[in-house]
C-alpha cells in the first residue's frame, strides 16, 4: 500500500511538473479542414465549395463584428471599407475582387464585411516566425499565428492547396472567407509567412495605404509572390520591394543551405533584411512583432523564450515534432494562438498544421 501511494504521489508530482512547465496540458489540438482551390476556375467560383459548407457559412457572416472590434473607431473606418467595396476593381487586383464578390454573393452578405476583414487582418494579427538550418543543411520554417476573436478564427482554421491543371502550386493556411494567405508553401522553392511589424496607430497608416492605388494587402502579395516566384531570391525580391498597405515582417524560406531571412518591410521598401548565417552559429532567427534589433516589450516577450527554446533544442535535434514542442511553449504558444505550422519547402510532406484549441495555464 505505501508503495502504492509513493507511485501515485510521483505520478501527480511529474503531472504537476509537466502542466507548468509546458504550459499546455489543458490544450488540444485538431487538423484543420483540407480544401483544394483550383485556379482554373473563374475566381468567384474558386471558394464556394469552402465558405459555404458547414460550420463556415454561419461563422463568415460574423466578420463584421470582428472588424468592429479590432478598430479604436469603427465610424471612421467601416465606410472607407463600405466606398471600397462599392469601388472594388478600382482598388483591389485581380483575381481577388472577383474572389470576394463570390464569397460575399455565395453567403448573401454584404461585399464590404468580406473586403473588410480581408483588408484589416493583415496588420492586426501577432504572431511568432522561426527559420532555421539543421545540421544537415535543411531549411525548416515554423510559425504560430495569434489573433484576438481567437475561439472564431480557430474554427474557420483551413488548409488550402492552390492548383492548377490539377497540381498543386502552392499551399497555405488560412481562414475560410479570408482569400489571402499569411502562410504559405511553394513545394521545393520556399515558405513564406508574415508578422504584423507593431509600430503604433497601424489603422491610421492602413488608411494611408489604402488611398495609394499602387499598394498591395500583404496577404495578397504573399499568395502573389507563392504563384509568381520560382525560388528563394525571387521570392525574397518581390516580398521587399512591392509597396504594401502596411509594415510587416516577412519571413522567407528557402531550399538550400543559408536561405533563411526576416524582411523588415516598411510599407514601400526594406528597412533591413535578416539573413541566416550557419557559418557564424547563427542558425536561426526568431520574429514576433518588434524589429530585431530592438527589445520586445516585457508584457509580450514571446521572443526570448522561443530563443531560449531554440537554443535547448539544438541544431541537432530538429524535427517536426521537436519543432511543434517549440512552439507549444508558453508564451510563444498563448491563449490566442489560433494555429500552429511546421514546414520546410525541401521535404513538402512535413507540411503540418495545427488548430490550438483550448487556454494555456500560466499564459495570456
């Protein structure tokens, strides 16, 4: 009998232990959705077959109340929003005008909820990107996306592959009714994912960006730069240098050994690009929300545990599993982490996302 009881004792103990010091035992985790999009459709055709099936065609329609919540004064933005949209072509390239008014006439809601949510997602979500080399000379990408709304993003959590001719060109994760991609897999040329860059009043500068007819969204550069780019330079060229609606960090993948890098994109230029350097042990490079060479705020430094993380784990031992413990760690994985992915453009098949369910003990 005590011997019994000094064997559960140990047990609760190692469960005790392992609840705070990962973090995420009360966590569970699903796949999302698979869906094929093929680009030889029309495109207002391309997305009906996601956003009107079940549970998204009732969760879509409630963007609007997330735009709402994300701006300090939805009076002053949400017409803007609504002239876009009345506008689209005028604004907003082809193919993803007619993408949305798809989505929008498929689901009978207003084009501007739709125009709105793909517009303003793109400088509001926190998140954390890491890009390493392994010993072996390996490029591997993992990332976690943070976002307020967490419980509804977290159900509209799909896995797309893009394909034409019946080959897939590029896949990415996203959000059903959201046409933009803030990750995203060109199978044997690179990855790609992008950070907001926090840099204060974002919606006035999105207001700015939006009036200059020449301006990308960043999320539709992104599948732009994953259909157009044929490899890791490329990529990395039109990520920098196409004037976006917003600053953001792209962080860009590549196939071969050194093509590892974090963009630090100002609007219409670079402001630093952060390559990887092996040769110098520095064989990773972490991005969350703040330039590189500054220090992250104290109530959100997800950047020195991931580092702290990276550094345990060891160039040795990297794997997809080892990868998804990394980024499970608390605060780098958080209570508004909506999914999780690991990644490496050279091995396409490790692609893997993940939905986070559920809140982390001891994070916000």
């Amino acid at each position: 009998m005590i011997s019994k009881m000094a064997s559960v004792k140990t047990w609760l103990s190692l469960l005790i232990t392992i609840i705070f010091v990962s973090g995420v035992f009360s966590s569970f985790d699903s796949d999302p959705e698979k869906f094929v999009v093929n680009l030889d459709l029309p495109p207002d055709q391309r997305w009906t077959h996601v956003v009107t099936k079940h549970p998204y065609a009732e969760l879509i329609p409630k963007f609007r109340q997330v735009i709402s919540g994300m701006l300090p004064d939805p009076t002053i933005v949400l017409p803007l929003v609504e002239q876009i949209a009345a506008d689209l072509d005028k604004y907003i390239e082809s193919p993803y005008a007619a993408e949305m008014r798809g989505i929008a006439k498929n689901l009978n809601i207003p084009l501007g909820d739709i125009v709105g949510a793909n517009l303003l997602y793109d400088v509001s979500a926190f998140c954390t990107s890491i890009v390493m080399q392994d010993k072996e000379g390996v490029i591997w990408h993992a990332r976690n996306l943070d976002f307020s709304f967490t419980d509804l993003l977290r159900n509209l959590t799909v896995f797309i592959d893009f394909q034409k001719n019946n080959q897939t060109v590029y896949s990415g994760v996203t959000y059903a009714g959201y046409i933009g991609l803030m990750t995203g897999q060109r199978p044997k040329a690179f990855t790609i994912t992008a950070d907001e860059r926090d840099i204060g009043s974002w919606w006035m500068n999105f207001l700015i960006g939006i009036l200059q007819r020449d301006a990308v969204p960043v999320s539709f550069l992104i599948r732009d730069t994953l259909e157009e780019s044929t490899n890791y330079q490329a990529a990395i060229n039109k990520l920098a240098y196409t004037t976006t609606l917003a600053s953001v960090y792209h962080i860009v993948a590549g196939v071969n050994p050194g093509e590892g890098a974090i963009i630090t994109k100002g609007r219409e230029a670079p402001i630093d690009i952060w390559t990887l350097d092996p040769s110098k042990n520095k064989w990773f490079e972490v991005e969350t929300n703040y330039d590189h060479w500054t220090n992250p705020p104290v109530d959100d430094d997800r950047r020195d545990p991931a580092i702290n993380a990276m550094k345990k784990l060891g160039q040795d031992s990297i794997s997809k599993t080892n990868l998804f413990n990394v980024m499970s760690t608390v605060p780098v994985r958080n209570n508004h982490t909506t999914y999780t992915v690991v990644m490496s453009a050279a091995m396409p098949s490790v692609m893997q996302a993940w939905i986070r369910h559920g809140d982390v003990y001891g994070a916000n």
